[in-house]
C-alpha cells in the first residue's frame, strides 16, 4: 500500500492540476467484488432492487461501445463498498487540505479492447468537467478519484491529463464524446504562455488518479485486448455549494448518504 507524503502531493496537485497514486491504495479483495459488481450491473442485475440513473449505454446495448452507466453503487453493494473507501477519502483530503469529502456522483466506465484499424467510438474526447457540472456555485471544490479496476497499461487507451490546464479557466471547448483529439485540440484556445502537455494515468488495479474539475483530459482507443474498467468517483469538499443551494439533476442526491457517502471527516 502506498502513503504519499502529504505536503508534496498537495504541492504537485495544485501546480498539475492531477495526482496519481501508481501503487494499490486499494485492497484487491475490494476491486475483485467491484469488478463482479460491475458485471452485473452491465448485465442489468440490480441487488439492491434499485437501478442506476439513466445512462448513455443499458444492458443489451452493444458491447464493443463505451460503458458509462450513472450511479451504479445504488444497484450494487460491492460498487458502494468500493467508492466508500476511507482511503480514498483520506487521500482526497490529504491533496486539497480539505476537512469534509463526500461522493457526489459515480460513474462506472467500462472501454472495450479494439482492433488497431477497427473503426469505434470509444475514445473519451477532450474535456474539463465544470463544463457538465454548472449545477455547482463558481469557486466549488470540486475533483475526481478515477479508480482503476483492471491493468490500465499505455496500450489500454489510459486518461491523459493536460498538465495545468485547471488554471486556464473554462474554456468552453469540451466533448466527452469526441473521437478526434486532434481536431478537438486545434479548437481549443490554449491561453498565450502556456503549453499543452499531456501526461498519462498509467495505473495497476487499485491504483488511483485525482483531477481538478477544470483540468482537460481525455482518452484513447482500448488496444490491450482486455477490457479497461474503472469508476470516476466525482467529489467534493466542504468549500462546494450547490447554485441556489438547490437539489436537482447532478446534485440530487447528496443528502442521502446511502447514495452519496461522507468519505472523510463529517
Ligand atoms: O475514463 C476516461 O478516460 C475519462 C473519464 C473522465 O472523463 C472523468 O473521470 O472525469
């Protein structure tokens, strides 16, 4: 298991923008029942009788497409347990000096392996997350934990982070689904000074990244012949408000802690 040394991790995440942890922080026990529970959600089998949040892809849909299936530790005991972890809270914590972390909403993401030359369309195009999420006040602190479930190898289409692109503001030029990066990158307006830097998330199983809600990522096509499976664990601090403290859409749940678990401090 892998303990950062706590000033310097928050010292790089505030210049990066994104931190990763490339050791297990998480007990393969844990991943192994997520990894079961992700299956089963994918095959529409809900033990909680509770489904997830209408999602872009449902059980049936074709499985050579990306898998983003929304809430999913409300169908599952084994997705809850895993984006519970203290761990991952104490690690969220130790990057922003924060004193409250709760999980705000969850999304399983499962890529499929293609071929080199197979046409698809399960690249993650270029994106700053604050661009979806303006149900939240200016200022929020707002992040996300990206847990690795399988060997997310630079073949397995890894998320790549623009190296200090939270400072740049929002820039407006964001597709989740975007195919063509480098298309979607000669559109985007890289502030005078600054340079675009990619780095990749090159994380084993129970490995974790951070990111800042305004740091541009995106990733590739699968070509590890495996599938690559993870959860973006979205989060908050105490220092995050919802704009007119109201409760809808991507903030509706964060009252109820069986969906929305405080996973550091209270
Ligand atoms: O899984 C990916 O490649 C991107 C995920 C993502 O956009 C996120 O976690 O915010």
């Amino acid at each position: 298991m892998h303990t950062p040394k706590s000033s310097n991790a928050r010292t790089k995440y505030e210049a990066d923008g994104f931190y990763l942890f490339p050791e297990p922080i998480i007990d393969h026990v844990v991943i192994h029942r997520a990894v079961e529970g992700m299956d089963a959600v994918r095959a529409g089998e809900y033990e909680t009788g509770t489904p997830p949040r209408p999602s872009a892809w449902n059980p049936g849909d074709d499985p050579k497409k990306l898998c983003k299936i929304e809430m999913s530790q409300i169908a599952n005991r084994a997705i809850m347990e895993l984006v519970s972890q203290p761990s991952i809270g104490k690690l969220a914590a130790e990057i922003t000096g924060a004193e409250m972390v709760q999980v705000w909403w969850v999304q399983l993401l499962y890529k499929p392996p293609v071929e080199p030359h197979e046409i698809t369309s399960t690249n993650i195009g270029w994106h700053q997350d604050r661009h979806y999420w303006q149900v939240w006040e200016p200022g929020s602190e707002l992040l996300t934990a990206w847990v690795a479930l399988s060997d997310v190898t630079p073949e397995a289409g890894p998320m790549k982070f623009v190296r200090g692109s939270h400072k740049w503001g929002l820039l407006g030029q964001s597709n989740f689904y975007g195919q063509d990066h480098e298309a979607q990158r000669a559109e985007i307006d890289v502030p005078d000074g600054e340079t675009w830097a990619e780095v990749p998330a090159i994380l084993p199983p129970g490995g974790i990244s951070f990111h800042d809600n305004f740091t541009y990522h995106g990733s590739g096509p699968n070509l590890s012949g495996k599938p690559r499976r993870s959860f973006a664990v979205h989060l908050r601090t105490e220092k995050s408000k919802p704009v007119d403290n109201l409760r809808g859409g991507l903030t509706e749940f964060i009252d109820i802690p069986t969906y929305c678990p405080v996973i550091y401090g209270r």
